[in-house]
C-alpha cells in the first residue's frame, strides 16, 4: 500500500496517544492529526497511509457505545463499541464495592449489557462472604458467574467461551483480580500477541498498561484493560445518573415531586424504598457522592 492510500480500520491498542490498528489483515501504527486523543480501542476509523507500516487517522465512525471513566478535569476512553461489559470481582484480594457500583453505572448508562465474574472460587474460605457481598448485585437482576482461571482454567473456559461469540466484550478490574489468567484462557497466545503489540507501539516488552483488543472468533472480540483503582464518572448528568442506577428504576416517577433529587426530599418514592430495604444504603449514598461530582465538573 503506497502514501496518501485510504483504508478503515479498527484500534486494537492504545497507548498515550499512539495507536495500532487493524486494516485489511495488516496492522498500521498510527497517529491522530494535531493534539487530539478521542481515539479508543475498537473504534472504527478512517486512516490515510503515510508509510507501508503507518497512518495517520482521519476521522472517527460513528460509535454505537463509548465506556469510559472521568474525573473534574478530563476524560479516559476504555472501549468504544462494545456490547458486553464483565466486571472481574475475586475472593481475595477484596474488591471495591464502590468500584463495581460505578462500573454498573456507566454500563447502564451507555447502554452495554453487564455480567460480574467472581473469580478465584477454588479459595473456599472466602467464597461465602465473597457470595453474600455480591448478592446485591444479583438482586437487581446482574448475572454472577463463578469461575476460577487457575484453579479450573478448562471449566473456565468452558463457562465464558461462548458468552463471547458473536460479541464485543470488554473485561474490567481492579488490579489483582485474576483478570491476566481469564485473558490468557480465552486467547491462548495473549502474550505472544501483547509483546508484538507492545513492540509495534513502542511501549516496551513487558508493558501491560495499555488497552488491547483481541479475536476470539469470526465476529467476535475481547478487549483487555489495565486495572484501575478509581472510577470516576463526572460527565453523568443528574438526569442520567437516576436512569443508570438500575434499582432505582421502578421507583422512578413515583415521587411526589416531579424534580425530586431523591436526596431528601419529603415523599421521595426512592428514599422510601431505601428505608424499606428495597434499594441497598450503599447504592443510594453512592448516587448522592456522583450527584456531587457532576456538578463539579470543570471541562
């Protein structure tokens, strides 16, 4: 393919702001044009060559989701089309309650289907408690799925393989959760294939925090992302963040007030149900903490 060729690709890895896409079989480095960084992985894209091996990308497609995190001052893109989102959750080391809540809340709000995996099950003498603390999330209606990546890596594979056919999925986590092991289990050569990614963006051998797509069939991706210990998501408005907590939809409507914030406000149909135990106090405090955060945004 010569200079000033045009091709569509799709961003398979992203690091800073270099990118790797994928282009009629063959992988372009790439570049954005000025100083932007919209670009995330999955996102399809239209590109002009400028070498054999590079591109510089020209426009962004039109997305069908965009999941990302924010804090007061910007944004970081996680994954853009896709349709599937699994929270990674293990029974040791302890995972964020609070994390795993705003996971579910951008999911909700970007209209992408959400599964928890609780990994690591072979370490019985935490599984009960791991079990009872992710029982509010199966009580709204979040599939939880129990496997464990080293301990039964076959049966594992046999569980998740074929939630991924025919989707585009994303896997999350804080760190420690296992997430590397379920990656390796459903694409057999990641590392071989991270090292060559890693090694077309220029980012080191042994890097692993970048974002990374990989094929697990003919319609079928996953995207692998660094583990995170904050989950900001400033760019929800008020409107939005009532809609995307999922237990809070029935009662949504039934409020005395047609603007009830569902903070304090007298015949608040949600506060009721949090007194009644129908919405869990941690859930509601949260919406109250984001509540805050938006209106503290500054870009």
């Amino acid at each position: 393919m010569s200079k000033g060729t045009k091709r569509t690709g799709t961003i398979i890895a992203a690091h800073g702001r270099h990118y790797l896409a994928e282009a009629e079989g063959q992988r372009l480095q790439c570049v954005t044009r000025g100083k932007k960084t919209n670009v995330a992985v999955g996102d399809i894209v239209d590109l002009t060559l400028t070498s054999p091996d590079q591109a510089v990308i020209d426009k962004i497609q039109e997305r069908k989701t965009l999941l990302y995190r924010s804090d007061q001052y910007k944004s970081k893109l996680l994954a853009a089309n896709v349709d599937q989102l699994f929270i990674v959750v293990a029974t040791e080391p302890s995972f964020s309650d609070d994390l795993v809540s705003r996971a579910l809340v951008a999911a909700e709000a970007a209209g992408i289907h959400v599964r928890l995996l609780l990994n690591k099950v072979d370490v019985t003498e935490m599984l009960e408690h791991a079990r009872k603390r992710l029982q509010v999330y199966s009580s709204m209606g979040y599939e939880v799925l129990e496997v464990s990546a080293t301990g039964q890596p076959e049966q594992t594979g046999a569980t998740l393989a074929p939630l991924l056919q025919g989707h585009s999925s994303i896997l999350i986590g804080q760190s420690g959760m296992g997430k590397s092991s379920l990656i390796n289990i459903l694409v057999p050569d990641a590392d071989i294939a991270t090292r060559e990614i890693s090694e077309a963006l220029d980012t080191g051998k042994h890097t692993t925090t970048f974002t990374r797509l990989y094929h697990v069939g003919p319609d079928s991706s996953v995207i692998d992302s660094p583990g995170f210990q904050e989950f900001g998501l400033y760019h929800l408005s008020e409107g939005m963040l009532e809609r995307a907590f999922r237990d809070f939809q029935p009662y949504l409507g039934g409020c005395r007030f047609y603007n009830c914030r569902h903070l304090s406000e007298p015949q608040c149909a949600v506060l009721e149900a949090v007194n009644e135990g129908k919405i869990a106090k941690m859930r509601h405090t949260l919406y109250g903490q984001l509540l805050h955060e938006s209106s503290q945004t500054l870009y």
